[in-house]
C-alpha cells in the first residue's frame, strides 16, 4: 500500500474518487519541482490556505506553491484518515503527518489537518477550496 493511502471510515461517506485523487495529489505535493502539475489539482478560482498564508486562482497557487519548497530540500505526506461532511458531500476533513528535510540538512514532523470541497471541472475531480491547518512554529523547532 502506498504512503499515500489513508484510511476511510466503513461507512462509505468519502466518494472513491477523492481517496484516489489525494494519493495522487500527496505524491506530487511531495515532488520538488512539479508546481504545474500540483496546481492542477485545483480549479482556476479556487481558493488556498496554508497555515497563514492564502492564495486565490490557479496563479496564486502556483506561487505558494514555489515558495513551498524555498527551505525545503524534502517532504514527506503520510495522509492518515479522510472523513466525509456527509452522504454525497464534497466536502472532506483530513489528518496526516507531513516529514519535512530542510535544506540546512535540520529534520521534523509535523501534524496537519484540512478541509476540502471538491467540483467536477471536465470529467475529473479538482479541490476549489482546501485549507490546511499546522503548526508553523514547528518548522522553527527542526532538529
């Protein structure tokens, strides 16, 4: 099973789509130079919050995107649980671990959470809305 592949409540709330596309998304998140592909997975007006950082449209996310991975040599995203709002929601709540390398070689780990609402945008799955909630002062702690 991939790092990727979190677990889903029994009862069949989260549509097999969105497990499947956080398995994609995660794996791309975590490669350094894919910001195309990572601002893919959005709509061209979706709306991204990062801790405290926010971003608006496809553009913007790209940004963020970028300055990501200005102090990050790695990372690592171990989605754990996918939790559905409800029967036929698009939107979800997620919990993982996420390994950060930085790049004057310090390590850490840090737990995050985020709420998702997807649309179907030409027959394929994009979030419009995702934000991730985390400790920043965490990266300041990196050992």
């Amino acid at each position: 099973m991939s790092q990727y592949t979190a677990k889903v409540p029994s009862d069949d709330l989260v549509k097999p789509g969105i497990r499947s596309f956080y398995e994609s998304f995660y794996a791309v998140s975590d490669t350094p130079d894919d910001h195309e592909k990572y601002a893919s997975f959005f709509t061209k007006d979706a709306r991204l919050v990062m801790a405290s950082n926010e971003a608006d449209g496809r553009d913007e996310i790209l940004n963020m995107r970028k300055g990501m991975w200005e102090k990050v040599a790695k990372r690592s995203h171990k989605p754990d649980k996918i939790f559905s709002f409800g029967p036929g929601s698009n939107e979800v709540m997620l919990f993982g671990t996420v390994d950060y390398e930085l790049k004057d070689g310090k390590k850490t780990t840090v737990e995050w959470s985020a709420r998702a609402r997807f649309v179907e945008e030409n027959g394929a799955l994009k979030m419009d809305f995702y934000q991730v909630y985390l400790d920043t002062a965490a990266m300041s702690r990196a050992k």
